[in-house]
C-alpha cells in the first residue's frame, strides 16, 4: 500500500509542472523557484517549470519589494514590451 501511494505521489509531482505555464495562460509564467533579485537593475529571475531554464523579468521597486529568493513555486503575470519581460504582478 505504501508503495503504490508513493508511486501515485511521485507521478502526480512529474507530471504537473509540465502543463503549468500553458495552463496559467498568456502572459503568465510559472516558476519552480525565484533564484536572482537584482533591486539595483530592477530584475529579478526565475527558473520555468516548462523549459526548466532561467527567465528575467524587470520589475518597479513596490513589486520587487514583493520578491523574495528561494524555494517554492511562483507566478508571475508580464507584459512584452519591446522583447523585454516587464512583471506586473507576482504570486507566491
């Protein structure tokens, strides 16, 4: 029993970030993780559960206030303005 909730546990955990980012829509990303916030540069990044690669986003100085490093999934809502990924919200 034991091994077959742990299967079921192990394969729903593969299986869902997968879809994520298309699921949450355009102009939303997914993110397993926020890894950089540069206050300085206005930007921070995060790593995209669907490429497992890193996206930059820039950010105003109230929403990078929201920001923090570290585990746990993250969306975030931007707008392309010029091919530069400007976050217009964040969601932890």
């Amino acid at each position: 029993m034991f091994v077959r909730i742990f299967f079921v546990l192990l394969l729903a955990s593969l299986v869902t970030p997968v879809f994520a980012c298309s699921m949450a829509g355009e102009g939303n990303h997914v993110g397993k993780q926020v890894t950089a916030v540069d206050v300085d540069a206005g930007t921070f990044t995060i790593i995209d559960v669907e490429s497992n690669g890193p996206i930059q986003f820039s950010a105003s100085k109230d929403l990078l206030a929201k920001v923090s490093e570290g585990p746990g999934p993250v969306l975030v809502s931007y707008e392309d303005r010029d091919g530069q990924l400007v976050a217009v919200d964040i969601t932890y």
